[in-house]
C-alpha cells in the first residue's frame, strides 16, 4: 500500500520521508479538510469514527500472538519483524508503471532483476496482473464480543504533515471467530485525486474522507471499529462468524494503484508507486491492535458486571443518545439499540421481565404488579416498562399480550389462549391476597415476582410507589388505541436520517418492525425530494417528491433480499408503494447500462415489477405463505402506447392476501422482475419507496389483551 521510500539507513527512514512530503508540500495546493470523518488525531468527540488514543483507559488488553505474517514480496528485511520492531504488510509497484526491465528491487532483499512481465508470477517482485498486498493474521489476547460503541483499535505509525494532512498507509480490517472464515468491515473512501498532496511515494490524503481503514489515523490514535457494523455481514448471517466470540483479526495492505475499491465501489487512494518498506505498519511494540472489551465479556452485559439482568437493559435505556452505547454501529443509541440487545444479544422478547426467555404467567403477574403505579424515579425494565417511556401502562401491557407465550427455550408452550386465561384468574387470585393477605406474608419489595422465589432484579434507581390510580371499566376502550388491538401505520417520521436528508445503512427498526437485508440488499429511511437527478447519487429519492403526508420520511428498499420482519402478534394490512427517481427516469430516459423502456420506437413490451411474499419466520427463512402480491412500477406492453405508464404517485396496496394473520410473526421479502436483464442479472434499478405500512393485531393477540384488561378491571373493582 502506501509506501516509505527506502534510505540508506533504517533509522533515517521516517524523518527523510516527512522531510520529503514537508518539501512536496509546500508546492503543491493545500486542500481544505472537508470530509464527513474524523481529522488525523486528537478529534475524540467526532461523531462518527472519533480516534482511540494509545492511553484509553477502555482498552483491556493489546494484540496477543501473530498466527500469520505474509508480507509481499519485496518488503526490505529491515521490516519484517512485528513483535519486536516494525513489520510492513508490503505492496510493490503499479503494474502500469512498472520498474524497468532488468532493475534489482534497492533494499528488498532481492537479486534477480526485473524480468519486464508483470504477469510472471514466478518474478521475486511478486507481480500477479496487478499488485499482492501483503497480510497479517494476528491470534487476539482474549475473545471478544459486539458490546456496547466500539469493540477494537487499529494503530499505525502514520504522521501528520503542515499541510495537515496523513503519511497514510492503508489497511482492510477482518475478524473471525475460527482462524478460517473472515468478515471485512465495510470501508469508505471519498479521496479523489485532487485530495492529494505531494507525488509518488511522498504522498499525503484527507483522511476525513476515509472511514472503517486502519492507518488513516495518525501514530498514537487508534482508528476505531464497532461489531455491530457486521451484523448483515454473510458470514455472520450464515452463522460462519459469531460476533459474540471474535478470536482472530486480520490486515490486509491497500496498494494505491487505483484496483482497489471500498464497499461502495470507490477507489482507495494513497501513496504509490512505493518500495522497500511499503505498506501497512504493524508493530507489537509501538500499538497494533487494542482491545476496548474486558476478558470473559458476556454478550448483552451493557453495564459489565459480568451478569445479565434487567439493569443491563435500564443501563442502555438511562444512555439513549449516547454513541458510546451504540449496538447499530450507526454511532446512535435507541429504540433500535434496545431491540437488538433484547432480541439478539439476549435472545428473548419484549415483554420478558426476567430474562428467562419466555413470556409467561411470571411476566404478566410482574406487570399487572406495577400496572399505574406512579413511580417517584423511573421504574425499568424489570418492573414491566417495555419502552422506556418511564411509566408500565396500556402500552407495556400490549407489547406483553403481543408477544405472550414466546419462549427461546426448548420447552413448548402452553397455547396463547389457555395462558390468558390461568393469566386472567392468577392477576384476580393475587388481587384477592393484597385485599387479604395471610397474616404472616412479608411485604414484598416492589418489583418482586410472583411465581418466583428471588426478587426481580431492579433498577439502580431503586423505584418507590407513592399511589395507585384505579382501573377502571374505560380502560376496556382504551384498549382499542393500544398498539395490540389498534391498527398501527408506520410512517417513519419517527426516525431521524443521520446525514442531510437519508440514512445511508442496510436496515433499521422502528416500532419493533425490522427492515433488513444483505450486502447488496437492504432498506433505509429518507425525505429526499428530488425528481430531476436521474444519477445514482440520486438513489435515495421518491419519484413523487416527498412521502405521502406530503412532509415527512419514507423508507427505500434496494434488491432481492430484502425484507420486514413483522413484530409478534402483528400482519400486515396495507402499504404505499411508488418508484424512486433513480429508477423511474431510466426506465423513461434510459442510461449507459439500461434501455428506455419500449425501446428506440416505443413498441418494445418492457414491464418492470415487485412481488411481495410471505414467510414463517424472519429474514424470508421457513414456509412461505399466503398468495404473493405483485406491484406493477412500469408496463409499456399496451397495444396502445398511451396507456404505457410509469407509476409515479403513492400507490396503496393491499397486503392482507399474504395471510400472515395467523402466524404471529414472519416476514415479508422482495423480489423484483424487469424485462430489461444482462449477463449480470436486471439492468433496471431495483428500487422502490415505501410508506404508511399498516399492521393490524392477531386474533390470538387481541384476545390476550381484552382478557388481560377485563382481568385487571375486575381485579380493581373489588
């Protein structure tokens, strides 16, 4: 990757290449700092990917053995040692600037000269068609789990210049938790040419515009990653990488010669042509790799006591705002966080009070415990707030109904409706002891749960009820407004994109619905309002110029495989559905590598479809079910041109043909269809928005909860 020009001695290396970049410099024009992420050094409150320094008292252990050290060839032996000195990664010179025919590589090591083919693999400089970066795989100290914020540090000996801007060299970051199979973490480069300083070897970059690289900070700073960034990762969805027991890591050099690409399909810049002692480096000495979770780390253990309770819960709910509890890897901590530590690090369901994943008789008696209590200090997840609103109200209680009888174990469960009601004659058996309780029953503090013998854990904040206010017969309409008996729209004004008008990841959560996908597939959120920009960069807009409120979000899907995965005890009903401009003008206009829909005379029968189809279980996994639902975004197959159309206004469709009415659950996938294909598949962008997704409640969830509040109404009436 990025290089150092090799001197004629070691120790001179470092100061003659900063005094050659230094002097470049001053010749060349100085670019303004002007990308989306964090300076060189020393910018900890940066937003996004804010450095690590070498003194971070987060760090629990550095690097732990090098299982693997393939350097390219070439590399200057000087540099080759990681564990007492410097080790660079290597990459040699830019296949279509080669060295001349016959040159002996200057400090590598190497005696047999140039042979002139940059394909003859058998060549000491290791030309393969283009550059081999070298590699490094290093055994960590200790595993590590996705935790809260950021998980690991990279540290190079990169340095600033007065241009301020990075000496980089560059590196793809990997974990594995095998040795075997790797994920990368996604990367941004937003360098171009123009951001550069200085020439060749002594070149220098904007490392505001480079994200998820190890070297873009400078010696001392630490370039940050968070786990949670894999969490749609194929090797991790596949199960061929646990986040929650990562053991090894691995780096692999960037030559910057303009045939490597981030996630996004930009170029990676940085210095090249280099030699001797080019590339990534790593030296156990001066850094490397720093681990910012502790030894024996629990997945779920938020405020690392090293047990899972319900103040785990409340330590991520009393953070909300705070990045530094990020479980997303979108630097932000909500609802979303919440979702994912509930039902993924600690695989269980709202509505759990215990965490002894179930939902069950012990939860409902908790709840109805604390049902209306006016607490003087918040009373947590233990005690039956679901949602963090700080009170255990109608809400809870739905979100308990709606997820009623779930359990991650292996021990069925009863059928939802005879739970309901041994819960319905528990909560009026309990109500009858409080009015007469044995003479010798201990009060029990608040929060404590029927059915067990411990107390619930509580939070830290220790609640104190001061009253009750009564339940009454009312509360049965009220009922109908919960989001267990009401129909509930998503909307997706309740979100707040990130950059100027979207958010730019591979899927959210919002009111306990995920939108999902993979690596080519995937949702976001957007109040983009452009109809004119037919480019890609114009990806994340709805062709009819804003949601269908008129002034609000919408969400955007990309791709087969995407998918919404429904929340327990919900179907869906209706949804709004239209193009983006991206795909609506090239099916109009066409592009480099669309056609016009219809074709050069307009005859062509071009049609452009989505079809949406229902699942058991999320993520698109078990039976299908129910009849698919096709939305037609473009038909010219009319006799009549005129009646050729590109849908270009919300459309409502109806959903309730999928029947996942019964399933409590599922998930519903997207899959796209155009008449216009390649070698590679559709050439049409496989786009579309979406907007006002209704649900409406099962039956087996309505039923629990009117049961559940006729129970709770009779219990205060006596």
């Amino acid at each position: 990757m990025a290089g150092k020009v090799p001197m004629t001695h070691p120790r001179c290396h470092r100061s003659a290449v900063a005094c050659a970049i230094a002097f470049s410099a001053l010749f060349t024009p100085n670019p303004a700092l002007a990308g989306p992420f964090s300076a060189p050094s020393n910018d900890p409150a940066h937003p996004i990917d804010p450095p690590i320094s070498s003194t971070d008292p987060r760090i629990t252990a550095w690097n732990g053995s090098l299982a693997d050290y393939s350097p390219s060839p070439g590399v200057n032996p000087t540099f080759n040692d990681p564990i007492t000195g410097f080790a660079s990664l290597g990459d040699l010179y830019d296949p279509n600037n080669p060295p001349p025919t016959g040159e002996i590589p200057p400090f590598s090591g190497i005696e047999t000269p140039f042979s002139g083919d940059i394909n003859d693999t058998t060549d000491p400089y290791g030309f393969t068609g283009i550059d081999n970066p070298g590699s490094a795989t290093i055994q960590l100290a200790h595993p590590i789990v996705d935790g809260p914020g950021f998980d690991l540090a990279v540290f190079e000996n990169g340095f600033t210049t007065s241009a301020n801007q990075l000496f980089a060299e560059l590196a793809f970051v990997e974990v594995s938790s095998d040795g075997t199979t790797f994920a990368r973490f996604p990367s941004t480069s937003l360098n171009t040419p123009a951001d550069l300083i200085g020439f060749g070897a002594f070149t220098t970059l904007d490392t505001t515009n480079v994200h998820n690289l190890a070297g873009k900070h400078a010696s001392g700073w630490g370039t940050p990653f968070d786990l949670a960034q894999l969490i749609d990762h194929p090797a991790v969805t596949t199960g061929n990488v646990n986040l929650q027991a990562i053991t090894h890591l691995r780096l692999i050099d960037i030559p910057g010669t303009g045939f490597f690409t981030d996630t996004h399909g930009n170029t990676i810049l940085d210095a090249h042509p280099t030699l001797g002692s080019a590339g990534f480096d790593l030296s156990f000495n001066n850094a490397g790799v720093a681990l910012l979770t502790p030894p024996n780390a629990l997945p779920g253990d938020i405020n690392n006591d090293s047990t899972i309770t319900p103040d785990d819960i409340d330590t991520l709910t009393d953070n909300f705002g705070n990045p530094d509890f990020d479980l997303t890897g979108d630097r932000l901590a909500n609802q979303d966080d919440l979702h994912r530590l509930v039902t993924d690090l600690l695989n269980t369901h709202f509505g759990d009070t215990n965490l002894d994943h179930a939902v069950d008789l012990i939860d409902l008696s908790t709840l109805a415990a604390n049902f209306g209590v006016d607490f003087i200090q918040p009373p947590g997840w233990g005690l039956g707030d679901f949602n963090a609103d700080h009170t255990i109200d109608l809400i809870d209680l739905s979100t308990l109904a709606a997820n009623f009888g779930n359990t991650t174990t292996s021990i069925p469960a009863p059928s939802s409706l005879t739970l309901t009601l041994l819960g319905c004659r528990a909560l009026l058996r309990r109500q009858q002891q409080q009015q007469n309780p044995p003479k010798n029953q201990k009060l029990r503090a608040p929060g404590a749960s029927l059915g067990s013998g411990n107390p619930q854990p509580t939070h830290d904040h220790k609640p104190t009820p001061t009253n009750t206010y009564p339940l009454t017969p009312a509360l049965i309409a009220l009922a109908l407004t919960t989001p267990a008996l009401a129909t509930t729209t998503i909307t997706f004004d309740d979100l707040t994109p990130p950059g100027p008008d979207y958010f730019t990841g591979a899927g959210f959560n919002t009111q306990n619905t995920d939108f999902t996908g993979g690596i080519f597939a995937g949702w976001t959120f957007s109040n983009t309002n452009n109809t004119a920009d037919a480019s890609f960069n114009n990806q994340y807009a709805a062709f009819t110029g804003t949601d269908l409120s008129g002034d609000g979000n919408y969400a955007i899907a990309f791709g087969n495989g995407s998918y919404i995965n429904l929340p327990p005890g919900r179907s869906p009903e209706s949804a709004y559905i239209t193009n983006t401009t991206y795909t609506a003008l090239t099916i109009r206009d066409g592009n480099p590598f669309s056609k016009p829909f219809g074709g050069l005379t307009g005859d062509d029968p071009d049609r452009f479809t989505i079809t949406l189809t229902a699942y058991t279980q999320p993520n698109g996994q078990g039976d299908t079910i129910g009849t698919p639902v096709e939305v037609v975004l473009a038909d010219y197959t009319f006799a009549d041109n005129n009646l050729d159309f590109i849908l270009n206004t919300w459309l409502e469709v109806d959903l309730t043909p999928l029947a996942l009415e019964n399933v409590g659950g599922g998930s519903i996938g997207l899959s796209f269809f155009s008449t216009d294909t390649g070698t590679f598949g559709i050439n049409t962008p496989t786009y579309i928005a979406l907007d006002n997704l209704t649900l409406i409640p099962t039956p087996a969830s309505a039923t629990l909860l009117t049961l559940a509040l006729t129970a709770l109404t009779r219990r205060t009436s006596r």
